[in-house]
C-alpha cells in the first residue's frame, strides 16, 4: 500500500486511523453483520452513533447544551442561502464581512433575501484577497439582524485570528476550513457551519451549531427541509441522514478527543505553518508568499516559484515524491499546501525538505 502526502484543499486527507477503522468496520459495524450504510438510521444502533457525534462535538468545541448541532446536506454553499432564509425577508439587513470567494459567494446568495452592508470588504483589484481587516476597520450596521464571516479563505491562504466585536449583534461563521484546528471562541458565536470535507471527514455531511436564544429567531414558515427549527425538532432526521458521512465524522471527533483535543491539535498546527512559511521567508526571495504576513493562513499556505514554469516543475516533481495536490486555486495558480490536521508534522518536515531541496536546484 502506498501512502501520499495529501495536501488537498478538499476533500482532504483524513487520519489514516479513521480510515483504518472504517475499513475493518466496512462490513461488519457492532456486530450488525451489516455495513454502517445499510442498517436502517431508525434502528438503535444508528441512532446512538448520531446522537453520540452530536454530543462530541460540543464536547470537543466546549460548547454548552444551549447548543444544538445539527447535520444538514449541500455543503456550505447550501448554508449560504438557507441561513438568510431563515433569518431575513422584506425590510431585513445583515452584515457580511468580505475576506474571500466563498464569503463573496454568501453575499451573492443573501442578497435574494435581504438589504447587505460590508463591515468590510477587503477584495483588491482583480478578485485578490490578501489580508484580514483590523477590529479598528469594522464597520457594523445597527440594523444588521446577524454578522456574518468565513473564518478562513481556502482560495486566498487567509485566516482571523480574532473573533470579530459585533457590539451584540449575533455573529455566524462560516469555519470550513479551520474548524477545530486550534481552540476558538465559538461561545462567542450565534451559529458555525463547517463542511466535513476538509478536518471533519468526508464530503455529504455540513455541521451546523446553532444556540438556543439565535435559533428561537428563525423563521417557522419554510420549506421543511430548509427550516433550522424542523432540523432541530427533529434531530436532523426528518428524511434519511448522510449516516456514513456522520460515522466518519464520529470516528474524526473520537481521534481529536483521543489526541489531545484543540489545544494538542493547535500546537501541533502552530509548529506545522511555522515550518513552511519559514521555508518561504527563507529562502532569499526564491518563494513568495501570497498574503499578507499577519493575516497567514495556517491552513492553506500559498506562494508561488519565481515562474509558472517553475510552479508546474515544483507541482510534478512534488508528486514523484509523493507530495500531491500542490497546484495553486485556478485563479490564482502558483502552490497551495492545504495543511488540514490530517496532515502530520513529519508530512511537513519531509515537504520542507523537498522544497529547500528544489530551491537549491533551480
């Protein structure tokens, strides 16, 4: 068997003991005699695993029982409408603060909903995006029923590294990309969505965590599959659940748990975007960082070779040594190393390797 260095921005590369246990469990799960995708998502067994993940993920993020987590389908980009859905309508605003192509993405599906204001919007000329705004550079609508931001840009290599001040206005974060990466404030959230695909597992399934005093706000006249109250009500399991991509999410949660939690997971984290923003910083120019030093993100470091002949160089001899999916986001090309949990530190340290070793080549 051969294992690569994944460094896909997603779906992205799952503990290689989640895999291990989902492969010896295929078929045969507790004792069922069945796989976990064939048993029946009423009977008892599937039952306890559900509302077991929903309870380890309050756990790991240390939220309270005035949370309620729910699994919703579509991934983020589904949230992107149905949030405005639940909450706005005629005479409605909400704020979005602008930091990326997904949360540009938001905007554009919340405006079918209600009147948008930009606390900030941080876009350069020609779709580029390099920093996160200062607390000092906020701008908030007092009218805003809700505050929206991604808490970390995949295409751009941006991340927050504080919990904006809304002044009590709810605040709802997209966290896709660095959901339990490292300890956040999430108390200080109305709601966090998060697709699994990047450090929760596989794609199929969206987290949705959604407090008590937020979600009594929401709209009760929706379409059922829509409304955050029916998932509630019904335990995010009104239709058929996507139960394997729940069980991963499960087996995810229990080697988080197992490892240390945030505060392991954060160190370990820390110590990998130093490693490879040193091996940018150092190297006299040869590799160039694309945002901003104080708004790096830790999860997806991008920079690019002095050439794109050098950057398509770097992308095949990275995977001749068994380092995959470099290549930079299409619209801004370049490397991008999205180093989601998953991604050990001795990933890291041979990757580093390699690229001092291609720097001294070239």
């Amino acid at each position: 068997m051969k294992r690569v260095i994944n460094y896909s921005a997603g779906p992205a590369a799952i503990p290689l003991e989640v895999l291990e246990q989902a492969r010896d469990e295929m078929l045969d799960w507790q004792g069922t005699g069945c796989s976990v995708m064939e048993v029946s998502h009423r009977g008892k067994e599937y039952d306890a695993l559900h509302h077991e993940t929903m309870d380890l993920f309050r756990e790991v993020a240390g939220m309270g029982k005035d949370w309620h987590v729910l699994f919703t389908t579509g991934g983020a980009s589904s949230q992107f409408f149905m949030l405005p859905m639940n909450y706005l309508g005629e005479g409605k605003q909400a704020d979005y603060i602008v930091t990326g192509n997904w949360s540009k993405a938001a905007v554009k599906e919340a405006k079918r909903y209600g009147k948008i204001s930009h606390p900030a919007n941080m876009e350069l000329e020609g779709e580029v995006f390099k920093a996160i705004p200062k607390p000092g550079d906020l701008k908030f609508n007092p009218a805003a029923e809700y505050v929206h931001y991604t808490s970390n840009n995949t295409v751009c290599g941006t991340e927050w590294f504080y919990t904006p001040d809304t002044k009590g206005k709810p605040l709802v974060a997209d966290m896709s990309s660095d959901i339990f990466s490292r300890p956040m404030e999430f108390n200080k959230h109305s709601m966090i969505y998060a697709g699994a695909q990047k450090n929760l597992g596989p794609s199929g399934v969206t987290v949705v965590a959604i407090k008590d005093d937020f979600l009594a706000k929401a709209k009760d006249d929706l379409p059922t599959m829509l409304s955050y109250k029916v998932f509630k009500d019904k335990e995010s399991m009104f239709n058929t659940p996507p139960c394997f991509s729940i069980y991963i999410l499960n087996l995810v949660l229990r080697w988080l748990k197992k490892n240390g939690g945030l505060e392991a997971m954060g160190k370990t984290n820390d110590a990998k975007q130093k490693l490879l923003y040193g091996a940018i910083d150092g190297s006299n120019g040869f590799y160039t960082g694309l945002a901003d030093r104080d708004s790096r993100s830790w999860m997806n470091i991008d920079f690019k070779n002095p050439s794109p002949e050098l950057d398509e160089k770097f992308i095949k001899e990275a995977k001749a040594a068994g380092i995959v999916q470099t290549k930079g986001y299409r619209s801004i090309g370049g490397i991008r190393l999205s180093a989601y949990n998953a991604v050990s530190l001795k990933d890291v340290e041979t990757t580093v390797a390699f690229m001092k070793d291609f720097q001294k080549k070239n």
